[in-house]
C-alpha cells in the first residue's frame, strides 16, 4: 500500500500538480480547448515537418475517464509532456519511441492505482495516414492548406 502512495505522489508531481491544496485543483480551466483553427495549427506544424526526425513517432493519445480527478491529472501530464491536445479527450505527440514508451508505463501505472473501468489508447500514425487526415469543422479545408488537392487546368 505504501508503494502505491509513493508512485502516486511521483507520477502527480510530475503530471505538476505536487504542493499543497486539492489534487484535483487546476490553474486554468483544462475543459476549455484552444479554438479549432488553432488546433488545426498546431496539427499542421506536427505533419508538415519537411523530414522526419530518426527515432521520432506521431501517434494519437485517447482516453475514456470517468474519474473528473485522474482525467485532469492525465491531461495535465500529457501537456507537460509535450503532447497536443486535439479534441477534449485526444492528445497528439510527435516524439521520440522511447518517450512514448515511458508515457505509456506512466499511464499504466496511474491507471493501476484505482479501481475503475476506464481505457486509455495510444495509436501509432505513420506519415501518410496522418497526411490523409480529414478535419471536420467550421470552414476548413485541411486538404487545400496541406497541399493535397489536386487541382486540374484546362
């Protein structure tokens, strides 16, 4: 028992929240999501790096939590990590292998600490599924701003 409360005060630190006050608490409000163009920003400078950095990988970053506090925690941990938040509960992170690997034994750790029914997905993108993605929304043309429309002159 005294293992776990020592895991959990590590992985909270980390995730930013050590200190005093409710672990729960959060400066600003995490629910809020930049606006979609935004967003559409911050994915484009993720896919449309001209060369692949050795070793780096994107992948999606999905959870389903019921728990209003581990949700804020794992939001709060992925940020600090460097991931992009794309939707409410899906992050976007272009990284090296390794520090995905390392999110994802955080993320067992936590989602080991309690009891719950919760899932957490981290999927892999290669290059051209991720340069096929359709953003639906408002007025967006993901395809004109990457480029991938084609255009025929007559």
């Amino acid at each position: 028992m005294k293992g776990n409360h020592l895991i959990e005060t590590r992985l909270i630190g980390q995730a930013g929240l050590s200190g005093t006050g409710t672990i729960g608490r959060v400066t600003g409000n995490l629910d809020e999501l930049p606006t979609l163009p935004e967003r559409i920003r911050q994915i484009l400078n993720i896919i449309s790096s001209a060369e692949r950095k050795p070793g780096y990988m994107i992948c999606f970053i999905m959870y389903d939590i019921t728990s209003n506090k581990v949700r804020t925690l794992i939001a709060k941990f992925l940020l600090k990590k460097g991931c992009t938040r794309v939707q409410k509960s899906i992050f976007m992170a272009d990284m090296p292998s390794d520090e995905v690997q390392d999110i994802a034994q955080k993320l067992t750790e936590i989602q080991k600490m309690y009891d719950n029914n919760d899932s957490i997905l981290i999927v892999p993108l290669s290059e051209d599924y991720t340069r096929a993605m359709k953003i639906i929304g408002q007025d967006v043309d993901i395809d004109l701003i990457l480029h991938s429309k084609n255009t025929l002159f007559f």
